[in-house]
C-alpha cells in the first residue's frame, strides 16, 4: 500500500513531529543526539560504590551530608559520541533521559521540490530572533536616514529635537528649551575659568588682571540672563481695552460705551 501524501506543508509537519517527540533513557551504544550535560547540584545518591562511576565520567563531586553533590555542570558525553555501558547506568540512576524518540523526515516532496530533512529542520526560537534583530536592524536604518513611518516618526522627531537644541547651544541661540542648557554652560565655563584664573594669581599674577577676567565673565552672564529676560518678555502680548490695531497697524481708539 503507498503512503497516503501529508495535507500539511514540509515545515509544519516537521514541528508537528518534534513536539510529539519523546525523551528515553539511554542504552549502551545509543549515540548522543546532543552533548549530554550532568547538572549541578544534588544528585539524590548516598555516598558509596557509585562514585567510581562519576569519577570514571570525569564528574567533579563532593559528599555534603552522606549525599553526593555535583560540584558544576560537566559534559559527559558529546553530540555523536557513542555512550558507554557505565555512563548510561549513571544516566538513568540520575533520571537523565537524553535520547529523543519519535517520528523524524528523511525527505519531503512538495509542489516537484525535495526537501531534504536539514532543510525543513527550523529552529523557531532562533528564527523568531532573527525577525527581532532584523526589525530592529531595519528601523534604525530607517531613523537614521529619515524615512517616516509610523513606527519610526517618534524617534526621528526626537533626534531632529535634540540636534536642533545642540545646534542652538552651539550658536547661543536663546530660546525657551536652551536658554537654561547655554545658561548651565556659560557658569561652568564661567567657574572654570574663575579657578583658572585663582590658581593664576596664586602662581603671581597681578590682582587687577584677575579682577578683569572675572568682571568680564559676569558681565557675559548678565548678558545671557538679559537677553533671556527679553526673550521671554518679548513673547508675552499685552491687550489695552482703550484702543484697537487695524489691519493697516494703525492703532484707533474704541468707541465710547452707550450710556
């Protein structure tokens, strides 16, 4: 009788065949499928003849209250390795069941197309990773260029924000959002050079020296902190009830109250 052909795609049918997969204790002989790997911690065995067998496995081990403990994770045996008689016994006193049973594709055949198992073999965890890192990949290219979209015009405001600050800072150019960034930056100059100019005259220079680098660093703050002041006045609009601006700029005088 021919087998009866799969409705599902190649790649389904693989991840439908590895979830219903079984874990079996190894036998003599079995080949590890994967590096088979003893934990540590508390393995649950009392101290006796059986440590010759985690010794001959090349498993560190010490004896904590009669029982035997695995001092670190030790690889026992390596992906295709064949496993002896000793280390399947000492697998199965552990509960370690490192052998994966159940149904597996040598083949598949779709739309004319082979496929062979590697193939159809995919790793959904690793292949979920790949989309994150690719989406992420894309989107900071995408920022870095410019192109808006929905998920990235936030962040391209942001850094058209932050560029524009820094280039006002850069300018002393004083708005509302830089004002408090130039003004920061003008008193650390500002204590900079103060302390330069103490250790200066520590060194020997002349006290009027010092005096006019000083003077002249407080006038430029003054300067930045007017210039602020009627920035920030300067953006405040006054309304008089006693007269009124028409569209020519010509101011005319309202019309008196009924009595």
């Amino acid at each position: 009788m021919p087998p009866r052909p799969s409705k599902l795609d190649p790649f389904k049918l693989f991840l439908m065949l590895e979830k219903n997969r079984v874990n079996l204790a190894a036998r003599a002989g079995d080949v590890a499928p994967t590096d088979i790997v003893i934990p540590a911690g508390n393995t649950g065995q009392q101290a006796g003849p059986v440590l010759s067998e985690f010794r001959e496995a090349g498993v560190m081990t010490k004896i904590e209250a009669g029982s035997i403990q695995v001092v670190k994770d030790s690889v026992v045996a390596k992906a295709g390795s064949q496993i002896s008689p000793k280390l399947a016994s000492l697998l199965s006193r552990l509960g370690i069941k490192p052998i994966r049973a159940g149904i597996a594709i040598a083949l598949a055949l779709e739309n004319g197309l082979v496929y062979a198992a590697e193939a159809v073999a995919i790793d959904l965890d690793k292949y979920r990773e790949s989309l994150v890192q690719g989406y992420s990949s894309a989107k900071a290219l995408a920022v870095e260029i410019g192109y808006v979209t929905k998920e990235t015009a936030p962040e391209i405001i942001a850094k058209a924000y932050r560029e524009a600050l820094a280039v006002a800072v850069e300018a002393g150019e004083i708005t509302p959002e830089s004002a408090p960034v130039i003004l920061a930056k003008a008193e650390a100059e500002a204590n900079a050079t103060a302390l330069w100019e103490l250790q200066s005259f520590e060194s020997g220079e002349t006290i009027l020296t010092a005096l006019l680098n000083l003077l002249r660093n407080l006038l430029l703050l003054l300067l930045l902190l007017f210039h602020y002041g009627v920035f920030a006045s300067s953006s405040t609009t006054s309304y008089s009830p006693s007269s009124t601006t028409s569209s020519s700029g010509v101011v005319a005088p309202l019309p008196p109250a009924d009595a």
